[in-house]
C-alpha cells in the first residue's frame, strides 16, 4: 500500500468541489452532526461531572465515608491510625458515635441522625464545614450539650443560635411500669451548617461524651472510628486494608461506609450520566452513517478514476485508502470543530447563561462544571474510532471495482 500517494489522491479528492451538489450536502451534514455531538457530549458531560463533585463534596463531606465499629473499647486507636493515614487515601481518622433520635422544638418535632465528635480531632472536616457554618463546631464541648444542626432542619424547627431544644434517643431507652422511656436531654443550638444539600435536613453534631450520656453510655468509651477519605469513593477498596491493620493490633472490628445510606443516590446520578453520554453518542453514531452515504455516492462518482488508477497500477490498499483518508478527512474536521465549540463553552457556559438571561437552577445559583481531560480523550478516540469504521465499506466497495467493466462504455 503506498501510503503517501492514496493521501495525495485522497486529499485532491477531499478538497475539490463535488460533482454532485447532493453528495456535498450529505458531507455538510456529516460534518455538522459530528461537531454538534462531540460538543453537546462534551458540554453534557462536564455539567454532569460537576454534579457528581458538587454532590461528593457536600453529602460526603458531612456524613462518616468509611465507619470502624467493635464490641470492644478501641483503646490503641491511634497507633493503628498512625499506620494508615497517608495523607492520600486515608486523610484522617477519629472517634465517632451515632444514634437515630427526634429533635423537639415548641412549635415543631422532626428526626435526626446524631454524630458524636471530638471537634479537635476533626480538623479536615470542620475545616470543611465551616465554610458553610454559622457558628463553630469548636463551640461542642463536653458536658455543656450544646448541638450543630442543619439550616433546613432548623428552618423546619424554628430555632437559631442560643435556642434550647430537646433531644430523645431510642438508644438509651429505660423499661418502667409505664413501658419504655427514652433517653432525653436538653441541648443548645450552637450553630446552623448549611451544606446546599439534604443532609441539611437530617443531620446533627454533638460532642462525643454528650452523645454517649445520652445513650446512657460511658463518656470515655470508644467502639465506633470514622475515617476521611482522599476520595470516597475508593471505601470499598481500603476495607480490607483497614479491617486488616485493626485485626494485627488484636482488635476485631466490622466496618461500614456512606454506600449504605446514600450509595443510591450517587448510583442514579451515574446511571443518568451514563444513559446522557450514549444518548449524545447516538447523534456521532447518526453523523458516521452519513459519511457513509456520502462516500458511496463518491465512489459511484469517481468510479472511472478508480478503474483507471488500478489499470496503472494501484493496489486494492491503494484504493481503500484514498477513500478511507477521505472520510477521515470529514471526520477530524468536525471532531476539532466539536472539541473547540464544546471545550469553550464547557468553560464559559455560565458566562453564556447570564449574558442570556437563563437561569438554570434558579437565580444567584451556577452550574457545576467539571472538565474531565481523561473524559476528553475517551471522547476523541471513540469519535475518531466510530467514523474510521464507517468508512471501511465505501472504501471496500471502490476497491471491489472492476476496470473492464467500468470502461467498457468509456
């Protein structure tokens, strides 16, 4: 196959003007369906990219991503943490306890998840929430029962900063002659947290010894570890790792991570992004036929050339070539088109909706965007790869071309 010249042919053929006014109207809209695709797949993508981080940063920031639990108290925790924090997969690791209980307001009552912390040992984490704080969560300390709630929830009770609401736990509950009591205390509202996201509704902080009193529970004990996560969803992954650096220190430990509660959540947010994707790879799909049409119409064109070019000489490679170069042609043509539209507008897409009035997620709110480079790559080669394809049968067909019989009549 001689290369060099199927491209110089291929070329020529490419950039003459087409006999046939529809065969050029077919490659325009190739061309263009290639571009809009590759762009709207770039530009979709992205947004649901941002969405994913967005969701990742204020649900996953705010609930434990990988949990330690034991029957026994955890007294060497912090040699087996001085093991496994790297400072990339595991970023830090402290004492936690949860509990279910139902917040009680005068005007109104609503349920709650309650974690127990020891705010200075949470120093990536209430970093983390307090940019989204009213208060600090350095304000929880033991003995003092104050508690952190979220803005929603808050809303929905009708408390702020300094309110005094009641606290019952279905933990500490007590048997009396009447039936079952339980645990309650009352605790101060010590700040408001407003993530952007549902945990605003159904979350609570309170330090960890006034977690466990409430419980009805030793102060000091420890049998629950939550640990930070350079990426959360790497969990499953560092599972046995954990479970297996507990188990070398004696303790005997089960563990669990934020898939239980909200892994349901992100599984429909990737099934969306995923059925986005293959719908928008349909219109690549659609514009790659099109080269197809327009390429056959080319050879039926340019049959006598074809017959003429084998009489002197071409090759079967040769000819597929020409035609194979040419497609391609079309094809890079409007994968950079599409690259340069939808790169650009991936990262001015907000600028873009402003200056057009449209607010997408309400007034004052941006879309997240997330430009993935990777994304990007797998995004070139499958265009590149789909419209490679299509031109392997146009260009079977002109090499199928017999000379005889195409200038018998010539």
């Amino acid at each position: 196959m001689n290369l060099a010249l199927s491209w110089t042919i291929g070329y020529r053929y490419w950039r003459a003007r087409k006999a046939n006014p529809f065969a050029s109207f077919i490659t325009l809209f190739a061309v263009s369906g290639i571009l809009l695709g590759v762009a709207a797949l770039i530009i979709v993508s992205s947004v649901m990219n941002g969405l994913e981080g967005q969701l990742k940063q204020r649900i996953l920031g705010a609930v434990p991503q990988l949990t330690v639990h034991s029957e026994q108290h955890l007294g060497n925790w912090q040699d087996v943490a001085n093991d496994l924090i790297d400072g990339k997969q595991i970023l830090a690791m402290s004492p936690s306890v949860a509990t279910q209980a139902m917040l009680q307001a005068p005007s109104s009552i609503s349920a709650v998840q309650i974690y127990g912390i020891y705010p200075e040992l949470e120093k990536d984490n209430v970093a983390r929430l307090n940019r989204h704080f009213n208060g600090s969560l350095d304000s929880l300390e033991a003995g003092k029962y104050r508690i952190v709630i979220g803005a929603e929830l808050a809303r929905r009770l009708d408390v702020k900063p300094g309110d005094k609401i009641r606290v019952l736990s279905g933990d500490g509950v007590v048997y009396s002659p009447l039936g079952p009591v339980p645990s309650q205390r009352k605790f101060t509202v010590a700040g408001v947290f407003e993530m952007g996201s549902q945990v605003d509704a159904s979350l609570a902080y309170v330090h960890h010894e006034d977690a466990l009193r409430l419980m009805r529970k030793s102060p000091k004990e420890i049998k629950s570890l939550r640990l930070y996560l350079g990426d959360p969803f790497t969990a499953s992954k560092l599972t046995p790792k954990v479970k297996a650096a507990f188990e070398a220190s004696g303790d005997k430990v089960t563990t669990s991570d934020w898939r239980d509660s909200y892994g349901h959540l992100f599984s429909a947010v990737k099934m969306e992004k995923n059925m986005m994707s293959l719908m928008l790879s349909l219109i690549i799909a659609v514009a790659a036929f099109n080269i197809v049409s327009a390429l056959v119409m080319m050879v039926v064109d340019k049959t006598t050339d074809v017959a003429v070019l084998k009489t002197q000489g071409l090759t079967t490679g040769s000819i597929m070539g020409i035609f194979m170069i040419q497609g391609s042609l079309n094809a890079v043509l409007g994968l950079v088109g599409g690259l340069v539209i939808g790169v650009l507008a991936t990262l001015n897409i907000n600028t873009l909706f402003s200056a057009l009035g449209i607010n997408v997620l309400g007034a004052g709110q941006r879309l997240p965007v997330q430009l993935e480079w990777g994304q990007l790559s797998l995004i070139v080669v499958g265009t590149l790869a789909i419209t490679f394809l299509a031109t392997v049968y146009p260009a079977l067909r002109a090499a199928s071309v017999q000379p005889a019989t195409a200038l018998r009549y010539e």
